[in-house]
C-alpha cells in the first residue's frame, strides 16, 4: 500500500533494548470528495508510523516535509487513562520517497554543504600549494 502526505511532526529514533533502532514519526493525509448535495468533503487522516531499516533516514523527516510511504497500515485501539476507548491508524513503513523538504530541512543542508565545500575547497588550496614544487611534471 502507498500513502503520500506531510509529516505532522519531526522524526524521532527510539532505542530498543534488543540493541535496534526505530524511527517513529507520524503523517496526515488530505482526500476531497463532494457529497450528494454538492458540497465538498475534506477528510484528513492521520497515521502513525514505524521505520526499522535505518535510522539516518530520521535526518530527512521533519516537520511538513512530503513524503510517500509504502508498506501496511493497521489498526490499533486502546483504554486512555480517563478509561475512553481511543482508535488510531498504523503504519508500518518499508520504504519511503522524500517528494519536498520542509524549510527548515532545506536550511539544515544548505548550511551543511557550505560547511562540506569550504572544507573541501581548504583540503584543495592546502594540496595544491604542497604540489606546486611538482607543477613541471603535470602532463598538460
């Protein structure tokens, strides 16, 4: 099954005693529909979801960022502690498409690749002037 929709909230990777690692975060899906009075529907779903494959992937998911998921949903219900029951929709996800990042996400890898390229550039000025005593045997 694939579900597409936007986080509701940032990933977080929990650990388990058995030394694994799950990411959780949770997405709302928007649908439309017009009844038979015309009018238009909104419906917003929400799902809870479970990633066990890797926890980098925790980097990418944060807050408004679109995403499409494959992989199974299920149900589950519980007793609040008032004593309500409580309903909620699962997922458990296989395998996840990043289709936008949210602003800050942009952000946290543009400052992130500034960082990288400078660093590169300093590893680049530093190995060229230790060549520049080689320069007359470059090939061109």
């Amino acid at each position: 099954m694939n579900i597409i929709g936007r986080l509701t909230r940032d990933a977080e990777v929990r650990n388990l005693p058995n030394e694994k690692q799950v990411v959780n975060f949770s997405i709302a899906t928007n649908d439309n529909y017009r009844n038979k009075q015309g009018e238009r529907i909104e419906q917003t779903t929400y799902f809870e979801c479970a990633y066990w494959i890797s926890p980098k992937v925790a980097d990418f998911l944060t807050k408004g960022t679109l995403v499409e998921l494959s992989g199974r949903a299920y149900t589950s219900a519980w007793l609040g502690k008032d004593g309500e029951p409580h309903a909620g929709l699962n997922f458990h996800t296989s395998q996840i498409k990043v289709h936008s990042c949210s602003k800050r996400t942009e952000n946290k890898f543009t400052e992130s690749n500034k960082k990288v390229k400078k660093e590169t550039s300093n590893s680049n000025s530093n190995s060229n002037s230790n060549d520049s005593e080689n320069d007359d045997n470059l090939p061109f």
